[in-house]
C-alpha cells in the first residue's frame, strides 16, 4: 500500500519577464511551505511555475507522483458560471459540501459577483482545498479574509495529508504550522529551510519578527499560536 | 448589492481612519457610500457640508490596475485634470511634482501594462492623488502588499495632507496607522474607537491590538 511521495522538483529554473529575470531551486516535500518577499519579487510568477501555468526559460520542473496541481489565484480568475450552486458543481467533489464549508448555504442562487470579495474567496477556497489535489499553490489565500475565515483556511491545511501546500503570502500572522520556508528576493528564490529550527537564517524577516529577536524571544513556529504566544512573553 | 448598511448616524473627524469587519459586513459598501458611488435609500452623507457627489474623491482598490483607463502611465495620471480642463503646462507640471514626491519619476513614461504590482500601486496613488481629494478612499489596498510598502504608502498619505483618508482593512497593524477605527458588522457601526489616546479598552488578542503594532512599529523602523 505503499503510495508514491508528492514531490516537485525544480532544477536551474530560470524564466524572464520584461526586464525582471527568476531563478529558482529546490525541492517541495509533502508538507505546508510558505513562500514570503518584498512586492515584486517574484512571489506569483514563481506560483504560476510551480503550477504549470508558465514553462521556464531555462532548466526543468518536474512534478512527481500524482500530480494533480492547482493554483489558487486572484478569485475572479476562477469563476466560470453565475450562481454560486453551478461554481461549486463545476469543481471536482461534492458541491453541497463545498457550499456548506464555504458558509454559503442560503445563498446558493447568488451570483457570483454579488457576493462580497471574503464571501467570494471562501468559496474558491473550500472548492481548492476539498478537490483532494497533490500539489496546491495558495497565492495570497488571506487577502480579503476575515479573521474567522483565515482560521477556516488554515484548520483545512492542518488536516491535509501527503500534499505539496504552497503559501505565498507577506502576511504571517494568520498562518497555519509551516514546516518549510522560502523567500523570494528580487526574483532569486532561497531556500531558508525548516520551521522553527532554521528560522534565524531568514534574510528579511517582516517587522514583527525583528521585535521578537530583538526581545530574545526564539519563535517555536509560524502558526498563529506561536506567535501569540511568543508575543506574550515580550515583557511590558 | 452585497451589504445592507443601516448607519442612524457617525461623524469621522479629519485624519485617517480605518474600516474593518467580517467578510460581509458591508466595508466595501460603506466606502462607497462616503464616495458617492452609491447614494443612501434614506439619510444623508455629508463631506465638509457638502454632498460626496460635489467633492472630489480618490480611490484606491484591491487590483488597482482595474480602475486604471489608459495605457500609459503619464495618461493616466494626468487624466483626472484633463477631465477638469487644467491647462497641458499645468498638468505637465503638477505631474512631474507628484511622480517625484511618490519616486515614479522613472515611470511615467511607461505603458500600464508590463508594471510591476508595486509600481501598480503607486501610480494608482499617484491617480487619486492628483486632484487632491477631499476624501482618500483605499478599499484593502493593503492585501497585496508587505510592511515595508505599507510604510512607504503611509508617508505618502501623511506628506499628501489630505483631510479624509478611509481605508478598510483586516490587518490590524494596519489600523494601528490610523487615527480611530470604525468596526462593522452586518451593516452596523459596532465600535469607533480612538486611537488619539490610549484609554482602557481590552483586546483579546495582543495580535489583534493597534497598540501592540504601534510599540514594534516605533523599535522596528520600516526598512531593514
């Protein structure tokens, strides 16, 4: 019963885009990766890689195992039918659960672009992340999340098993427990490695981070939780 | 439309002000309110004594690029003057100022499209700056972007001496920028708080309190 390890494989990647120019390298185990950076980095081109969207310039990707990939983008780009009923039936997986993850219930008639932008995003989002996919890309999951809906996302990510989990985002205080770290700068990606032993190799930590060592406080992870805590041990 | 707002009655007083509330609470409806892209079925919205249809209003969205209407840069900046008949020399002037204080100087040459998300941002800024608004409006403009350019957008709209800036936002570093914070849910005002001064008020989570933000942000300047 032995099952294949989901794994994606990128080798000298290099892919140009107008003046701006992304190398990347490295392996993506089963597991939560987040990928962080500065604006314009290369956060979503490199997504869009990882996804199959776009074929590097130079070197190879490979997906191994089963490889069904999905990418979550802006969510406008997903939206193929009118009511939220048909999205969700035009998903892989059960469409009365996806609506009922979603909190979508009593709207399953609603046009899609009636609902707000978080309404919208939780839609896509559970249709993602119940669709039993190996390899999933977030790009920004928790733009335009409230607090609730962020805990949603990342109680859904936390059960998930055997699965490639990518998370692009520059916002981490909404995080679930991330075991690998990447950060993309001025279009290189880096390899900062595992969550929380190799945290203090990461190149431009956010603000917040830089307070917590500042105070000597050792961040055991990334999650919400960890933060919360390690934030409450800062003396006053 | 989304959200049914019942607002009896606010007053927000000149400075910045941040927005926030669950997915639905009617955020995005309650800027366009204040702007006058949609009109009250009952009540009134007043800007400085005048109806949000006579003032002159700037708004920055999610995707910025999807409210721009030409294909280059300079056009675009310079359009909301053209449509109030400014001269070409004023224009031209009035832009080159502007691009210097937001650091576009080197783009307004540029076509739109081929901009980076960042550079989007910016000219978008630089779009509802030009009029000098009365009212500054940033509906999550904030999702895409890390600290550091948060920052730097900050000083843009400190420098810029507008007397309204609403944003709506779920970060709460992001509302420890603001002057007070107005929280809605289900189209109610739930709570407007002051940040002016510290007073009493509790928060659950110190993640969740401006206040806390407001202590890293003052030992962790923006650039690293």
């Amino acid at each position: 019963m032995k099952r294949e390890m989901n794994r994606v494989h990128l080798q000298g990647v290099v892919k140009k885009k107008g003046t701006f120019t992304l190398y990347a390298e490295g392996e993506f185990f089963p597991g939560v990766h987040l990928i962080t950076g500065k604006v314009g980095s290369g956060k979503t081109s490199l997504g869009e890689i990882l996804a199959g969207i776009h074929t590097p310039d130079e070197g190879t990707i490979s997906w191994e195992g089963n490889m069904r990939v999905m990418l979550l983008q802006d969510t406008s780009y997903h939206v193929t039918t009118i009511t939220v009923r048909e999205e969700a039936a035009s998903w892989h997986g059960n469409a009365d659960q996806i609506i009922s993850l979603a909190g979508l219930a009593d709207k399953k008639d609603t046009d899609l672009f009636s609902l707000s932008r978080g309404e919208l995003k939780r839609l896509i989002l559970a249709a993602i992340l119940t669709g039993k996919y190996d390899i999933i890309v977030l790009d920004e999951p928790y733009a335009g999340l409230d607090n609730e809906a962020r805990k949603w996302v990342n109680r859904i990510i936390e059960i998930s098993e055997n699965q490639v989990i990518v998370i692009i985002s520059h916002d981490i205080t909404s995080l679930p427990d991330v075991q690998y770290l990447w950060e993309m700068d001025e279009g290189k990606l880096f390899c900062i490695g595992r969550v929380p032993e190799e945290l203090k190799n990461w190149n431009r930590p956010p603000p917040l981070v830089r307070y917590l060592w500042r105070n000597g406080i050792i961040l055991e992870g990334l999650a919400r939780y960890d933060l919360e805590k390690a934030v409450c041990r800062i003396p006053e | 439309m989304a959200g049914i707002l019942s607002i009896p009655s606010c007053t927000i007083k000149p400075g910045i002000c941040a927005i926030t509330g669950p997915n639905g609470s009617g955020k995005t409806s309650f800027l366009k309110l204040l702007s006058g892209i949609i009109h009250p079925e009952r009540g009134t919205v007043i800007i400085r004594g005048e109806d949000p249809d006579r003032c002159t209003i700037g708004w920055v969205g999610e995707y910025p690029d999807r409210n721009m209407l030409f294909t280059r840069v300079y056009d675009e900046l310079a359009s909301p003057l053209r449509f109030a008949h400014f001269s070409c020399e004023e224009i031209e002037q009035t832009i080159k100022t502007l691009a210097s204080d937001l650091g576009i100087t080197h783009l307004i040459t540029r076509e739109i499209r081929g901009l980076s998300g960042g550079e989007l941002v910016l000219v978008a800024f630089g779009a509802a700056l030009i009029a000098k608004p009365d009212l500054l409006i940033l509906d999550e403009t904030d999702s895409h972007l890390d600290d550091e350019f948060c920052f730097r957008l900050d000083v843009i709209i400190k420098k810029s001496n507008i007397r309204h800036v609403v944003f709506s936002t779920h970060r709460p570093e992001r509302m420890a920028t603001a002057d007070e914070i107005i929280i809605l849910d289900e189209g109610r005002i739930v709570s407007q708080i002051s940040l002016l001064d510290k007073g009493n008020r509790e928060f659950d989570e110190r993640l969740q309190d401006p206040w806390f933000w407001r202590r890293v942000y003052k030992h962790i300047p923006g650039d690293s």
